[in-house]
C-alpha cells in the first residue's frame, strides 16, 4: 500500500510538471524578436508637460533619447521581447550602452487601435505619439510624357 501511494504522488507530480512545461512554451504567450518591429519604427513625441522637448526614436536595432537640455542617447537593442496583454502589445526591449556601462529595460504598450500610440509601462497616463515627417513628398514617374511630377501628401 504505502508503495502504492509514492507511485501516484510520483505520477501526479510528473504530469503537473509535464503541464506546466508545455503551457510554457505554448507560442503566443511571449515572443523574442531579431529587432524592433517595422511599425513601432520612427521618432515619438508626448504632449506631457513632464516631456517638453523630449522625444524617443526606435531604428531596428537603435534607441535613440532625446532630452530637453539637448543631450542625446543612443542604445543599442539587444533583445526584443513581445507580449499579447489583453488586446494590447507589451514590448520589453533589453537596451545597451558599452560605451557608458548602462543597460536598462524599455518596456511599452502598443495598440495598433490606437493609432499606434505608446504607453510606458512605468507611466502609463503619458501617451507618446509618431511623429511623421513634415513635408511626405512623392515623386511619380509619367511614363508616357518621360516627367517627373511631385506631389505633397
């Protein structure tokens, strides 16, 4: 009897361990990334009276801090981490300074909904938004006449 105790309780505790291994790795859950996604790429800016003239770039693998003193970081993106939080978008990005000896975690909503605005994990009443360029110009190329017409959008 008693052996047959310590089989069950052996058993079970493999089985839970078996569960919990593969609701781990279950895909969806939390996904690393080779770089920044293509659409959180770009410079974002906040209306937040605490962030006057500052702003955050993200490149594919560059971070780049803009303070209002005119000072200027960059920190390259080590590792990108992305996880589903209810509808919303949760990226932790590792960021690295060698030069200076600094690594930090940026970690940030994302809703594409909400016309792709940011929310800092650490802050989440300040929204930052991309800020797109002033003047998006396209040139078309006529065929048929051989010119080039420029159009501001």
């Amino acid at each position: 009897m008693p052996g047959t105790i310590k089989t069950r309780t052996l058993t079970r505790l493999i089985s839970i361990l078996c569960l919990i291994i593969v609701a781990g790795s279950m895909p969806g859950c939390s996904q690393s990334l080779k770089s920044i996604p293509e659409e959180l790429r770009g410079k974002y800016v906040t209306n937040d009276p605490e962030y006057v003239d500052q702003f955050f770039e993200l490149s594919s693998l560059l971070i780049t801090l803009g303070f209002a003193d005119g000072n200027i970081k960059r920190y390259d993106a080590k590792r990108v981490e992305k996880e589903i939080i209810d509808s919303r978008i949760l990226y932790t990005i590792l960021c690295a300074n060698d030069v200076e000896g600094e690594e930090f975690n940026f970690s940030f909503f994302y809703d594409p909904a909400d016309d792709g605005i940011i929310h800092f994990k650490n802050k989440p009443h300040v929204a930052w938004e991309k800020q797109e360029p002033k003047y998006l110009t396209k040139i078309i190329q006529v065929r048929k006449s051989g010119t080039k017409t420029i159009l501001s959008v």
